[in-house]
C-alpha cells in the first residue's frame, strides 16, 4: 500500500527447539554503507512493490483481490529521525525506468548492504517472547531452519504514513483489477 507500515509486533507463541530465528536489518545503516556514487543512484530510484508477487507464488494462484502495486522511492526520509533509509525487500518487483534485468542486478547490489552482517541482529525466540520494530527503518525475516518443528508468532502492525523520497515526491499506490 502506499502508507507504509510504521511499527510492528511480534509475539512467540510456539518456537522450535531448534531454528526459527528472525533477522532484523537496519536500512539506515545500510543507506550510510552505501560508496556515495551508490547512494546518489539510490536517491533517484522509485521501485514497483507488488502484492502478491512472485516471491508469494503459491498464493497468487488463489487470490481473487485486485492486484496492488505501489511506486515507493528507494531511499526515504524517516519521519521522526530525517535518516535516510533503503525501502526494499521481497514485494519489490522492478525498478522505475529500469528494463527487468538491470532491475534484478541493482535489487541484489542494494540487497547485499541491507543483509551485510554488520546491518543485521538475530533474534533467538523463546515462548513468550515479544519483539517490536519500526518498519521505516528495518526489515525482517524469519529463519526457515527448523525443519517439520512448528513455529507460530502472532504479529500486530500499525499503519503508517506514505514515505516520501528524498526530493519530497510521496509514494503513489496503483491498483490492478484482475479480469
């Protein structure tokens, strides 16, 4: 959606023995490890984010809702800090104005800095445990190295405002109604 999600809770509820650990990276920090040349494309690069997408095929088949892309600038400008963050992660599709497989190549090239260890926390859950996150400035995953094991968190996001780009341009939300 165009209002990207502000804050967001986790709560473990069943965890693995083993695994299911969730990573946080810090995109702020991310941004700042970019060379300069990097951080100047950066700045002037929208990308279309897409739900579903690829990413969640196994699903798409079955989805009956309109098909939501939006346009969010690359870098944004944190709301409350002014930092500028890498707005990425798996529901990016393409860059704007960037043939599919340069977009590809740059989404790797950014991606690596947002996964550099050096950018990233590990979290290893016990039950009950509840971890929160600003959404403008971080981006997660969970582990899946835990084999048949179950693993079951419960998560509460808050929305939040529409990100807008170093140049003060706001996200714009699109929506496709499948025919």
């Amino acid at each position: 959606m165009d209002a990207y999600p502000k804050i967001s809770v986790l709560r473990g509820v069943v965890i693995p023995l083993v695994g299911g650990d969730t990573v946080w990276s810090n995109t702020a920090a991310a941004y700042l490890d970019l060379p300069a040349p990097l951080q100047r494309l950066a700045n002037d690069l929208w990308a279309v984010h897409s739900f579903p997408g690829a990413y969640n095929s196994r699903y798409v088949e079955n989805f009956v809702g309109p098909k939501i892309e939006t346009e969010h600038p690359v870098v944004r400008v944190h709301p409350e800090t002014g930092e500028r963050t890498l707005v990425l992660g798996s529901y990016v599709a393409r860059f704007v104005g960037v043939s599919k497989q340069d977009s590809q190549r740059l989404f790797d090239l950014f991606e690596s800095h947002i996964t550099a260890q050096e950018n990233t926390v590990r979290w290893k859950w016990k039950q009950g445990d509840v971890a929160m996150w600003d959404n403008r400035a971080t981006m997660h995953c969970a582990t899946k190295d835990y084999g048949d094991q179950r693993r079951v968190v419960r998560r509460a996001t808050i929305e939040g405002e529409v990100p807008v780009s170093v140049d003060g341009r706001y996200s714009v939300g699109r929506f496709k109604f499948r025919g």
